[in-house]
C-alpha cells in the first residue's frame, strides 16, 4: 500500500516537472533508498488513419449557414439550420385599448420581421458573396428528448409547414449587405446582420386554423388571446411559434455563424397625448434548441480518408483522425511496472504547397485547424457529447492548438493507455474471443470540439461545456501508415518499478 501512494506521489510530480527534470534522481528524491524507485524511458510507435464520420451530435449554443468548397480539400459542405425562439418571460405588452390599429378587438401591426446577426469571428469566403436562402415554418414543435445529429433533415421528419397556409420566405443576402447606410456599417459594434420582412399583405392561417392579416398580427393577437403563452420559451413554442428551418438553396462561395436572430413585431400605441412605436421581442437562445443540419461531399470525404500517409480532421462533421494506441507493446516486459507517464503529439502539416514543394503562405482562404480537439476512446465519441461529459484527464483529454509549434500535444495520456490495458486483461481472462468481437478496444479518436468555458469564484477558467466543433475546419496531420508512405508518431513512456529491499 505505502508503494502505490508513492507510486501515485510520484506521477503527481512527474506532471509538474520541468522537461530538464533527469528522471534517474527525481525518484531518489522522493523517497528513501530502501524502496528506491527506478524510473525508465520508452517509445512506442503509433499509426492514425482519416475515418469518415457523417454525422454528429448537431445541438450547440451556435449554428452556421453557407456553402462553400474547401480549396485544400476540394470538400464541397452546406450548411442548414433549423431554430426555435425563446420569449421574454412575462413580457410588457400595451394594454389592447391603447393598441393605435385596434378596430373591435382586432389588432394590427406595423410590420414584423426575422434579424439575422452574423458572427464575424467564424466567417469564411467573400462576405460579397450572394447566396439564396429560404425560410420555412416548423409545423410543430421539435422533440427535445431525442438527440438531433447534422444529418437530421426536417423535410424527411415531415416537419416543415408546406400547406401553403404558412411562412415560406426566399431571399437573396450576402454578409455585406450594402443596401445598409455606411454611417451603420461604419461604426465600432456594428455586426453585420440582414432583415428579413413578412409581408403585411400576405394573409396567414395558423396552425389551429385561424386566419389573421398577417404574421405579425397573428403573433400580437395571440398574446391577447392567451398571454399564458408567452409567459416562457415552451408555451411559446408550443402555442406561438415552433421554429423556423433556414435553408441554402444557391450560391457558393462564404460560410458564417449566426450570432443572433431576433423575430420582432413592431406596433405603435397612444395613451391618448403620445404615439409610442414598440417591439415584442423573441430570440434564438442557449435555453431552445438550435441544430445545424451539415451536408458534406461523402465521396471526397472518402476518397480522402484513403490517403495513408497522413489524417484529417475536417468539420463540420467530416472527418477524424483515428489512433491506434500499442497498448500491449507499451505495456509488454512492463507488466509489473507502473506507467507513470505517457506523452504524445500530433505535428500539423501545412496545406499550402507549390509546385516545387515549398509551403505558400496562408490566405484569406485558407481554412483554419481546430481550436481546440478532444481525445476518447472510439467506442466513446459518440456518447460523450450526448451524455454531456467533460474532460477529466482521465478518460478523456483536451489539447489547445499550439499556433508557434504548429501541433497538438497531449503531455501525459497515461491513465487511458492504462484504462484499455486492464479492460483488454480483464475481458479476454473472461472471453479468448473478445478482442476479436471489440476491434476498437485500443482505439482512441481525436475529434475537433468548442470548448465553453466559465469563470470560478476564485477567478481561474473552468470547463462548462464541451460541444462537437459546427465551424469550418481543417487539418492535416503527420502520421497515416508507415507501410504505405506515412510517418510514425512517437508516444513517449515513462515507468517506475521499486526496487524494495
């Protein structure tokens, strides 16, 4: 028992040490030399390989919009999203009385329109760029029980409003919307952002099927029918207003994230001696589902993942980068040791070369490595982001691209190396046919994520939320398979063993 405690001492320092640290003194340093530690290096090599995913876990806090075709990848993808609104709680609502266009408890609008607010920070390709993009009605409220992946359509879920009877709105828009005066576009918090107006001519049936003048009165009319339904986000979705799919239909060219959309009936009221022109405001927020429906070009994708030499990883929702981790080779001639530390780094290789081999400098089309990437076992990347986890440095583990070294490093992996060998020694004692039946069992994936962070009482940035990467994405990755061109990565070992008198 006193060993293990040192033992688990020991790999505490070993993470807090400087790389200088000679290892043949630190053990000597900790305890006394009747149960000296003595510490060993090791390498083993590591192969990775691109799979193909697809589909992944679509619900985020952000959702994106475009088409474009990646230059380095020749990856074609799109990208759709369908969006509920979460209303004010309790909102202030004009009495109906004072309502200007009120004729018999019949109230009309002044107009009534969706804002779109992009973000900036997550835009690809020439904001000059026209795309086509249609609106359409949810027909009902989506289930919020069920996990909703990027390949979720919601024509194939029957959920879209095509009655006629509906909202079903086409618009052309670029980011740069220049019919906006430069006095707005020039100022300092300006964020770009298109309006996109129902038409107050244009009769609408709702669901129940009632019939109003238009959207916005219906929207108004229906607070005073009822204003139980605008008292939270799931009345309201569920009586008001289901959602809207916002769809591609043409162009190519820019992809952006959405950081805001606002659906906003204006109406004016008097108390008798003033006009006042008011809002009723509802947005798109964490508390609502917002899902991003991805389509990628799964032939190129597939064709890519054939590439031995290397591994990608590509979002939204392409690509992987599988590792296969010796985990009896590490551990062979070990067997009594502990594994104190296991350190292994992913080496990006630049996507931008000429003719002649040599690496061009990135350009306003290059697409950008992930942030931030998550390492899981296989078995695992999908149940991770529906079961909500976090990274604990023990089963799974983060790494924050390092820009200057151009790589990912992941300083001590031990405690997953360790995971998988007393899983694999635990289950074939029980079954000699498990391995066979469990291919993935030393199999880990490193897959792009967002990583949400907040601030703790004591000041320092904690890990809220973790969620699959919805933005575009790229990066090759030295390693693939040594027997078919690619290059080995080496996982660094160190172990202990006591030498007890």
């Amino acid at each position: 028992m006193k060993n293990k405690i040192i033992v688990g001492m020991t790999a505490c320092v070993l993470a807090f040490s400087a790389c200088t640290e000679e290892t043949g003194t630190l053990g000597g340093s900790l305890i006394n030399s009747a149960d000296h530690l003595n510490m060993t290096k090791g390498t083993q090599m590591v192969t990775t390989r691109s799979i193909p995913i697809g589909a992944v876990l679509s619900s985020t806090s952000q959702c994106y919009i475009g088409r474009v075709l990646d230059p380095a990848t020749e990856i074609a993808v799109t990208c759709n999203f369908m969006s509920q609104f979460n209303m004010v709680e309790n909102p202030e609502v004009a009495p109906m009385e004072n309502i200007m266009n009120h004729y018999g408890g019949v109230i009309d609008t002044d107009s009534c329109e969706l804002r779109i607010y992009f973000d900036t920070d997550e835009l690809y390709g020439d904001t000059l760029t026209a795309l086509k993009m249609r609106i359409t009605e949810l027909n009902g409220p989506v289930d919020e029980t069920k996990n909703v992946y990027t390949d979720f359509d919601p024509k194939d879920e029957d959920l879209l409003r095509l009655d006629g009877k509906g909202i079903r709105i086409n618009r052309m828009f670029s980011i740069h919307d220049q019919s906006l005066p430069d006095s707005l576009r020039g100022t300092s918090n300006f964020v770009p952002f298109i309006r996109l107006m129902f038409d107050n001519d244009t009769p609408y049936t709702s669901l129940d099927g009632k019939s109003y003048k238009n959207y916005g009165t219906y929207i108004l009319q229906r607070y005073f029918e009822n204003k139980d339904y605008f008292k939270n986000a799931y009345n309201f979705i569920r009586h008001v207003c289901p959602g809207f799919y916002f769809e591609i239909t043409d162009g190519i060219g820019v992809m952006t994230g959405i950081q805001e959309i606002d659906l906003v009936v204006y109406y004016s009221s008097t108390d008798g001696t003033t006009v006042s022109h008011n809002m009723l405001r509802s947005a798109a927020t964490e508390e609502v589902l917002q899902a991003t429906t991805v389509e990628n070009d799964m032939e190129r994708v597939e064709e890519l993942a054939q590439d031995k030499t290397c591994s990608f990883m590509k979002t939204p929702a392409a690509m992987f980068t599988e590792v296969n981790i010796p985990v009896l080779d590490i551990m062979k001639g070990h067997e009594n040791d502990s594994l104190l530390s296991a350190s292994i780094t992913f080496q990006r290789l630049n996507e931008w070369d000429d003719d002649k081999g040599q690496v061009v400098p990135a350009n306003e089309y290059t697409i950008r490595p992930p942030k931030n990437v998550l390492l899981i076992e296989r078995d695992s990347m999908f149940t991770f982001f529906e079961n909500k986890l976090l990274p604990d440095d023990y089963s799974a583990y983060y790494s924050t691209f390092d820009e200057y070294d151009n790589q990912y490093e992941f300083s001590n992996i031990c405690h997953l190396v360790m995971r998988m060998y007393n899983t694999y020694k635990k289950k074939v004692a029980e079954d000699p046919n498990w391995v066979a039946e469990h291919p993935n069992w030393n199999k880990a994936v490193l897959i792009p994520i967002d990583v949400v962070t907040t601030t703790t009482s004591s000041g320092t940035e904690a890990v809220s939320s973790v969620h699959n990467d919805m933005s575009l994405t790229s990066a090759r990755l030295i390693g693939g398979d040594p027997e078919k061109g690619g290059t080995p990565i080496k996982i660094n070992l160190i172990y202990g063993q006591f030498n007890v008198k």
